[in-house]
C-alpha cells in the first residue's frame, strides 16, 4: 500500500530567515521571545555596520508538536545578526559583566519616513538594547541540533 508523506514524516530544517520590514520583524521577534544568552556571546562590529548574537532560543515553532507527543521542550542555539547599524545602545545592562544573562522579550522597529530607523530589543527585567539602523536588516539563523531545554518547559508569561 502507498501512501502519501505527511508533514510529520519530514525532516525538520534548521531556521533561515531574514526581516527586511515589520512583517517579518514581526515573525523574527515572536521566534526569538525568551531567548537567553550571557553578554559574551554578544559582539559589535561597527566598521562593518553590524550586531550579532549567539542566542539560546526556544523553539515555539516545535511546542504543539511537542506537547501533542508528549515529549520534552527544546532550544537550539542561534545566531541573529543586525546589519546597517549606525549605533548601538542599551539601557539596564551592565557592559561590563560579560557574564550578565539577558532574555529577550520582543524586537520593534519604529521607521522613519526615509527607512532609517530605531530597533529596540526589550529585555526581561527592564532592559533593552537599541540600534539606530539605514534600513531594517535581520537574519535568524539555528546553528546547533535542537536540544531538550533545561526546564524542560515551555515559557510563561502573566499578563497580570
């Protein structure tokens, strides 16, 4: 008997994706949300206009599925890069604790009429990072095998 593939039976590929306006970014930070990383694993290249990070991400996309198997959570680790930045800023971060653990809540961009504009990450406990950028350019990329979050839970936020 033949039967026809299923989207369960597939291999599941690492994550590739790019943001070049608030759609996408809109993706891109709903991937990202809860992502930890220490300071270190953080790194700015101003002569070449760019912002990278290392960053353990949970992987929402893998939740349902997850549950729906009864199987643990996982994270994977992932490199996010901002191109055309102009400057970094941040605001609750002690720069020089590298070995300072940061979470990322959400990414925005607020434009300009000409495509410049502000991207600001919001970090939990009242932190954020800002880059002013030429135009929005962001690339989310997985880099490790998915592995069983070290909760083994799913995040959760109070609206409260």
């Amino acid at each position: 008997m033949v039967e026809d593939a299923r989207f369960e039976d597939g291999d599941e590929q690492p994550l590739r994706l790019k943001a070049h306006d608030a759609d996408d970014l809109k993706i891109i930070s709903a991937l990202v949300q809860d992502a930890v990383l220490p300071m270190k694993e953080t790194a700015w290249q101003p002569e070449l206009k760019r912002f990278g990070m290392l960053l353990n991400r949970f992987r929402w996309e893998d939740k349902t599925q997850a549950e729906n198997s009864k199987r643990a959570f996982e994270r994977v680790q992932s490199i996010l890069v901002v191109d055309n930045v102009e400057t970094v800023s941040s605001m609750g971060i002690d720069r020089q604790n590298k070995d300072q653990i940061i979470s990322i809540l959400s990414i925005d961009f607020n434009a300009g009429s000409d495509g410049t504009g502000k991207l600001v990450f919001t970090l939990a406990g009242d932190g954020a990072l800002a880059f002013n950028v030429e135009s929005l350019d962001i690339t989310l990329k997985d880099v490790t095998k998915p592995y069983t979050a070290v909760s083994k839970s799913a995040p959760k936020h109070s609206l409260d």
